[in-house]
C-alpha cells in the first residue's frame, strides 16, 4: 500500500440506471468498500483502469477519483477492512 486512498465519487443520471448498476457491481468485484451508494474506496492504484472503465462506460463526466492520505476518523477502519495494519 502507498498510503493513499482512492475514493471514487459519482453521479449517473436515472436515465443509465443500468450503467451505474455495472459500475457498481464492478467495483464490488474489484474489493471496492462501499462507503455510501455512489461512493466507493480502494487503498490500491488503480486510476488507470477505472478511467479506461468509464470510457468504456461513458461515463467520464459523471465519476470522479479523489486520493486522499488519510480519511478523518474513517481511516483506522478502513485500515482494518483492507487488512493493512
């Protein structure tokens, strides 16, 4: 782990339901943490591949990865669910 996290943000419209549907299910199937409905979080590098997904997706202006090093009082549980401690 770098010690940074990704957290990816986002907000697809109703209308591409389904799409938003991939994406999540995609990201459960990558050990993404849901920490809210359309947000998700990974101490793994992975930028690349979550902007060739939203290409695919069409999504590109709608989901949005933010690194952080810490996460306020999330990060010792967060640390704990990806077993980095």
């Amino acid at each position: 782990w770098d010690g940074t996290w990704r957290i990816l943000i986002f907000d697809i419209p109703e209308t591409r339901k389904f799409i938003r549907e991939i994406l999540r299910r995609k990201l459960k199937e990558w050990n993404f943490l849901q920490l809210q409905r359309s947000v998700f979080i990974t101490p793994y590098a992975c930028e690349k591949i979550l902007h060739e997904l939203f290409e695919i997706l069409e999504i590109k202006h709608h989901a949005y990865i933010i690194t952080s090093q810490k996460i306020g009082t999330l990060d010792d549980m967060l640390k704990n669910h990806f077993r980095l401690t």
